[in-house]
C-alpha cells in the first residue's frame, strides 16, 4: 500500500501556528543500547540548539530495557527487574523497549507564532504530544488499522480501545525535544509483564503483528515502516523528513562519542 503523505503541505501543528513547513532529516540507526542513544539525544539536541543540525528524527529499535520517566509512580510499577532500567527526562511513567519496537525520537526546534495573537505557535507541548499522536494514527490508517486515542490517556489504541499500540512521552530543553514514541511492531508482548506500562495491566498491550497487519500483501515489519513513519511523522509535525544515512547526517562523529559515553543504567540498590 503506497503512503499518500502530502510533504510539501504543512500541519495542522504548524500552520495552525502560521509557520511554513520545515525541511529536515531521518536517521534510521538499526538496533541501539538504549544508553547509547539516550546520550546520543543529548548530543543532537545540543547541536539542534546551536543550529549546526536541521530538525532530525532518530528512528531505531532497542534491546530489552525498561525506562522511568519523571511521574513519581514510575518505579513502583516496575515488577520484575531482569531488563537494565534507566531514569530518564522524559514525562509518563514506566515503559518497556525491545526488539521489534519502532522508537523514534524527534529532535525538533519548537517555533513560535510570527502571529502575536498566537503567540505560542509550536511551543505547547500538549499540541506538540497530540501532533505526535496525528502522525501515528495517520501510519496505522494508511497500514489499514482501525485505531484511535483513548479520552484521559495518551498514546495510540486499536479502534475499540481494549489494546495499546503505541505509547510517548517527551522532554523539551529551551524549546528543542527528545524522546518521543514507540510502537509496538512485532514486539515480544510477554516482555511487558515485566511491569505495569504507563500504570496499567500488561494485558492491555497489543502490536501490528498481533493483529495482523499487512503491508503490500506482506506481514509488516519494522524496517519496511521507516520510510513511512518518516512520511508521516513529519506531516503531521510540518516537517520533511528526508531519510538519511548516519554518514550523511551528520551524526557519524556524535554517536562515535555516545558509544564512548553511553548514558549508564540505574543501579541495583536505586
């Protein structure tokens, strides 16, 4: 099924805002130590900050891990500690990442509104979660599944709201941010029951291939969704996200420095 982005027209996110679209890069970075790429977010955001890169998102798969993020519940819903736990930055609770998860973390400039009766442009991060949630739901419609958001909750649901596809949670640092979403693909489900994701039951967690998603005729996989979630999260974001090796990115020397310096996992006794 071909993606019908339109890429030269911006989102509601930012048009509503009245700011033109912005050109930026994808970075498919394969399967990741999620301390890697956590310091390697520190990095692009820096040099995001300094405008020595465009607006970039990382996309990439991780091993088996759990992340708490800043709700002070996180750590009493991790219930079984066999996955490298790591405290991070970023709102929401506990979650899981492994294999078979599309992560991806945009790194973003959040712009203001030239227009002073809007003063805020991009820079809501309420707007900026929903228009990350625009973008997942229009990759699943364009995949052909029925999906929704669930009313209090944030992430991506099937349509009658009884499985999670999808959950995020983000960070911003002087406008610019990180962390972002993951999607669960043909992810190991069991590996959830490790805690209760985002405070709820494991049980609620599903994945594209639990439900069987197809792509042109094929069982969906991870690498054939990152051309389109590039398309799609940029549409919704008002971004072009053109698809680029790490040579070609610019990050080559940066994650040579995030694999020389990975962000460590939380202790035993934490």
């Amino acid at each position: 099924m071909p993606f019908r982005s339109v890429p030269n027209q911006p989102s509601d996110f930012a048009s509503a805002a009245g700011l033109p679209l912005v050109e930026g890069q994808a970075v498919f970075l394969g399967r990741i130590d999620y301390g890697v790429a956590w310091k390697l977010q520190q990095l692009v955001v820096e040099q995001r900050q300094q405008d020595r890169l465009p607006d970039t998102l990382l996309l990439c798969e991780h091993h088996d891990v759990i992340t708490v993020g800043r709700r002070q519940t996180g750590q009493a819903n991790v219930l079984e500690r066999r996955f490298p736990i790591f405290g991070i930055e970023r709102g929401g609770d506990v979650t899981y990442h492994g294999p078979g998860q599309l992560v991806g973390y945009p790194i973003v400039a959040l712009r203001p509104s030239p227009d002073p009766a809007r003063p805020f442009g991009e820079q809501d991060l309420h707007g900026y979660l929903r228009a990350l949630e625009d973008g997942l739901l229009l990759l699943l419609t364009e995949l052909g599944v029925a999906c929704d958001r669930k009313p209090s909750y944030t992430g991506i649901w099937t349509a009658d709201q009884t499985g999670k596809l999808a959950s995020l949670g983000v960070a911003v640092r002087r406008w610019v941010t990180s962390h972002g979403f993951a999607l669960n693909v043909t992810t190991e489900l069991s590996r959830f029951f490790a805690i209760n994701p985002c405070g709820m039951q494991a049980q609620i967690m599903t994945s594209l291939q639990q439900l069987g998603t197809m792509l042109d005729g094929q069982p969906v996989t991870l690498e054939r969704l990152i051309d389109p979630c590039a398309k799609a999260i940029g549409q919704a974001l008002g971004r072009r996200f053109v698809l680029r090796s790490v040579a070609d990115s610019g990050l080559a020397a940066l994650l040579d420095e995030a694999s020389a310096h990975p962000e460590p996992a939380l202790s035993v006794s934490d």
